[in-house]
C-alpha cells in the first residue's frame, strides 16, 4: 500500500487482524502432491447438500442468470418464518450468517462501546466491533472449556452495548446449558444487544441440555437476536446464506438501511428453501455426525490427548505442541485443519468431522506427528 493510500484508512481498519479462511486446499495439494486433499478446517458438511437443492438449482438456472435476485427474500424468508412460527418481518437475510454480524455492527456500533464476547472464540465477533472502533471485553472459558458464570456476571456489570454469545461455541464446541443460557440472559443488561449465534445449533439439538434459545428469548422485553445458517449441517457453504430471527421488525430494518440490497442471490433462496424442506437429509447428516463426534473424540482421548467436549461438528484438539507446526506437518500429507493462534491456545488445532474414512486417515496421521515430537 502506498503511503498516500495509507493515509486514508481509518486507524481503526488498518490495526485489524486478518481473518483467518485456513490453508489453501490447492496449495496443499501441490505441497502434498496427495491426489486427494482432506479438508477439516471450515466446519463443513461431508455429506452435501440435500438432493431437493440439486434440483432446484437445475430450475433456477434454467431460467437464466441475468436478472437481480429479489432483494428482500421474500419467500425464504416466510419458510423461515413458517418454520420456526415468527412472523417473515423479523426475519433478516445475509450471505452467511457472518454477513449479518456485520450488518449488526455497523447499525449499531459507536466508537468507544463496549462489546461482550467469548474467548476463545470466533474471531469475527471480534474483527467487526473493532472495525467501528468498539471495545471487545473477551470472557475465557473455564480449564476445562465450560461457561464461567462468574466472569460472565462480572463482564456484563460492565454494560455493553452489543454481546455476543455463541452457542455451541467455535471453536471449542462446547454448549451452554438452559441453565447456563438463563443466566446469560438474566445478567445482560436490558439496554444491551444480545445477539445469540447458533450456526451449529442442529448438531447440539438432540442434547437434552441443550437450550431452544428462540424460544427462551421468544418473551423477553429487550433487544435480541438469534442468528443461523445454512452453511453447516444443511450443506450450502459454498453458496453462503444464514438468517437471523429478531426481537423485532424494528431491528431487521435497521439491518436493512446498511446492507447491500442484493446480499442473498437468487440461487442461495431457491437452494436454502429447497434445504429447509427436506428434514430427512438433515436428520441424517446430525445422526451421522454425532456418531463420528463420539468415536473420533473418544479416540483421541484414548490416546491421552486434551480434546474440548463438543456438540458441534468439529474438535478442539490440544496437540501439545505448536499447533502452527503441526499444521504444516499435517499439510505435508494432505490433510487441512485450522491451527488455532489465539492467545492462550496456540497449541490447540480445530478439525472439522468428515467421513468415517477420512476421519480415520486424520487420526493416525496426526497421532504419527506427535509421536515424533514435532516442535
């Protein structure tokens, strides 16, 4: 950049950090020379998309690419709407749920707020606060990566304006309980955002601690939020589009005024509707997830690694090592995971559940390069 162009970014961008997508399955592939690479660095479904989402990708562009999507998401957001009984008002698009952060920041944040988020946690609800000059107050998880209610009073006295509380948590998996998310609720101040992101809530419904945070919010005379995708167990990462349920149509509006009016494409509507019908793939794919979170966590364990108990569709794996380093290790054989550089944790990788198969791959992979000693 040159020194003129620097001048004219805000302080508050040029200091950011750079969101981190992971490696390049390409590059890895060329530095593997695997002829196939196994990727566990973005959460992922190995199971794909539901096969009603085929189809109605093969309509949508029968009829053509050249014109605007509708900008308000009409339809996807009354199947929404219909699904989880609110009104489509209070329902707001985004092209991927990150999208909507964003969106939340900007209609929200001034300089100098105070923001309440996890640590560790996803970087982009730091990254965004931070972009409009907001404070970010991170709250740690205990040792053994579970919900410090104390902490949590403590920083909530402090009054934020926006928090975010992700439930189950990226990167860890773990979940609040009811109990857990009632307190939450009962400690954040009434003048606050709470906006409360569940991007792998299907993974964890079939706990039976695991909190209907709508619901629970459903009643509450404050400011809220409940934000979703259909990235993770519905499949459709690649044609990015999440919602999110609002206390009030007030809210969406606002989140209207400073999103681009085209956010959602018309082949992310059609698909995400089509995705939302079809609630046998989705049924499957949690079931079989589950399956490979028990197996591949208590393999682990097995062989006396640290791994944060999750209920999502990933692992927080304590390698005891630099986890930069094993990342390159694991690279090297064709395998993508997601070394974690928060303060605290940079000897921790988060690997994403894929097939039985490959699963198996990874595990006696990274178990190899542990055994070394790799430092």
């Amino acid at each position: 950049m040159s020194t003129t162009s620097a001048s004219l970014v805000r302080r508050e961008v040029a200091g950011l950090p750079a969101y981190d997508p992971g490696a390049d399955p390409d590059e890895v592939a060329a530095l593997s020379g695997a002829a196939r690479v196994i990727k566990l660095s973005n959460n992922e479904s190995p199971f794909g998309a539901s096969p009603a989402v085929a189809e109605a990708v093969r309509r949508w562009l029968a009829d053509g690419v050249s014109r605007y999507p509708d900008p308000t998401g009409k339809r996807l957001a009354e199947a929404i709407g219909k699904s989880l009984g609110v009104p489509a008002e209070r329902v707001v698009l985004g092209n991927g749920s990150e999208n909507i952060l964003e969106l939340l920041c900007q209609a929200v944040l001034d300089p100098g707020d105070l923001v309440t988020t996890q640590a560790p946690g996803f970087s982009l609800h730091e990254i965004f606060p931070r972009m409009m000059g907001a404070r970010v107050e991170k709250v740690p998880v205990t040792a053994e990566f579970g919900f410090d209610a104390a902490a949590w009073r403590a920083a909530l006295a402090a009054g934020p304006k926006l928090v975010f509380l992700a439930n189950p948590c990226n990167p860890t998996g773990a979940m609040l309980s009811v109990g857990e998310l009632k307190r939450v609720v009962a400690d954040t101040p009434e003048s606050a955002l709470l906006v409360l992101d569940e991007a792998y809530c299907e993974f964890a419904h079939p706990h039976p601690e695991y909190p209907d945070g709508l619901a629970m919010l459903r009643g509450q005379d404050r400011p809220w939020i409940v934000l979703r995708t259909f990235s993770k167990a519905y499949g459709l990462a690649g044609i990015r589009v999440g919602f999110g349920i609002a206390s009030d149509a007030a809210l969406v509006q606002a989140l209207d005024r400073v999103r681009t009016p085209y956010n959602v494409n018309q082949l992310a509507q059609a698909a995400a509707i089509a995705a939302l019908g079809d609630h046998a793939h989705l049924a499957d794919t949690v079931r079989r997830t589950g399956v490979e979170l028990a197996r591949v966590a208590d393999r682990w364990r097995g062989k006396g690694f640290r791994v944060a108990p999750s209920s999502a569709n990933f692992l927080f794996i304590d390698t005891g090592r630099s986890a930069d380093r094993v990342a390159e290790e694991l690279h090297r054989t064709g395998i993508v995971v997601k070394a974690w550089r928060e303060p605290g944790y940079e000897n921790f990788i988060r690997a994403s559940l894929s097939t039985p198969e490959d699963n198996d791959v990874f595990v006696r992979r990274l178990a190899e390069i542990c055994a070394k000693g790799t430092r």
